[in-house]
C-alpha cells in the first residue's frame, strides 16, 4: 500500500502524529470496505454469570440510534514492547454526528500542544510550536473513520458484526468502574495485516467506550482511554476550529 498520501506521512519523521491516527489513514487509503462476510454465532462471555454477547450488541443498536455527540478527556498511550518504550498523549476528544456527518477535534495539551481536527472531508493537523497547518484529504475513505479513530462510538453492534470477529471476554473494572470487555478480529485481511486484534472495554450504562487498545502484529499496540465522559449534548462550534494563532503555514501533501 505504497500511495503519495502514506509515503508523504511516513516521510515526515520529524512530525510525528499520533499513532492511532497514522493508523487509520494508513488503512484508509489502502484498505477496501470490510466485506460483509458471515458473523460469529453469540456466545457466552468469559464470566458465566455476566451478559451475553448478545445482549450487548443488542444494547450498542440501543445506544447508536439515540447517539449524537460525546465529549471526554482522552489519554493516547502507544507501548512499543521490544524496547519497553511507553509514550502518552493527554488531551479532549469532541466528537458530533449529525445528518449522517462527522465532525471530531482531538486536542492534546500534552507533551505538546496539537490539535486533529476531521471535518469537510479532509484531516487537519495543527501544531502552534511550528505554527502549521497539514491538511489530507479523505477522498472516499471518511466512512473508516468510525471503523478506527472512533470505534464504538455511535456504534451499532450490528455494524460492528459485519467488519470484526467479535468476542465476549467479560467484565472488568476500570478506575473501579465496571466496564464489558470485547474481543475485535478484523476481517479484511489488508486491516489484519496492520491490527491484529483491537479490545474495547464498554459501559453498560451507556454502551459506549471506556477504553480501547489496538494491538500491531509486532505486539506494539495503543490505548485509548476516555474519562469524564458527557454524552448526546450539544458541543460549542468552537470546540471544531483549530485555534490558529498569528501567521499559520498550510501544506498540503500531495502524491510525487
């Protein structure tokens, strides 16, 4: 998967976006629509006296058709296992869907300051300590945005049969908070070749993420955790600018 977009974005070292977003734009560009092959039969979880797999998807179609927004506190933590290497990102998550239209701001306070705005069918990565702006397209591709960035998000758990192998691994507590635990195995095997397996750990409140953890075939993988969650409410438009200060600089890639 060799196109201008993945090689200008593997080229820039020394701008280095977040992991999961490089993730998903990776995948966004070379990977087909995931297949509509036959989903997994519902089984029990792991904890014979927790929910069952289908009631949880049962309750993710519930949560999908009342959803409309969430905003939380977000902590992106990439692990690379060979050398023990732990890197975190902290920041806000704002994300809107409305009419079938996505709008999302990651804004990341540290270690730097940056902000990933998806909007327009484009992306918009601005750093104010370079005081630029890099905008991609997205061409055809924004629908894998909720596939990957926002997975389980205003997800329905029929949708999410139909592009993952789905596993019930039970309950487990997160900051004491119980929290349902699924399995992911891709079933588009170019998205299987850059994410082995992705977990989600999901209220049962609301049926939306507490955390997710994208697992690489190298064994790396990233966490994203999501707190102080406020979900269905209405987001301020200023939440979905960038903040740009002073003279900003705007480059957009293009295919050699």
């Amino acid at each position: 998967m060799q196109s201008g977009f993945r090689s200008n974005i593997i080229r820039g070292t020394g701008r280095r976006i977040s992991v999961i977003i490089f993730t998903f734009l990776s995948i966004s560009l070379g990977a087909a629509t995931p297949g509509l092959a036959q989903a997994p039969s519902a089984s029990q979880g792991a904890n014979s006296g927790g929910p069952k797999l289908e009631a949880v998807l049962a309750g993710m179609d519930q949560a999908a058709a009342r959803f409309s927004s969430v905003a939380a506190d977000l902590e992106y933590t990439k692990v690379t296992v060979i050398v023990d290497d732990h890197s975190t990102e902290r920041g806000s998550i704002y994300f809107e869907k409305s009419k079938g239209k996505l709008r999302v701001m990651l804004a990341f306070q540290q270690p730097s300051e940056k902000y990933v705005l998806f909007s327009d069918g484009k992306v918009s990565i601005y750093r104010p300590k370079i005081a630029e702006v890099e905008e991609y397209s997205l061409a055809n591709n924004q629908g894998l945005l909720e596939q990957f960035l926002l997975l389980g998000f205003g997800t329905s758990g029929s949708e999410l049969q139909k592009s993952y192998q789905v596993a019930l691994k039970g309950e487990e507590k997160l900051d004491g908070v119980t929290a349902v635990h699924l399995e992911l195995i891709p079933k588009n095997t170019q998205v299987s070749a850059r994410l082995e397996r992705i977990e989600l750990w999901l209220s049962p409140e609301t049926w939306q993420p507490l955390q997710q953890k994208f697992l690489e075939p190298s064994k790396d993988y990233l966490i994203a955790r999501y707190r102080n969650l406020v979900h269905n409410t209405k987001i301020a438009a200023k939440n979905f600018r960038l903040p740009l200060r002073g003279k900003v600089r705007t480059v957009r890639p293009q295919a050699p």
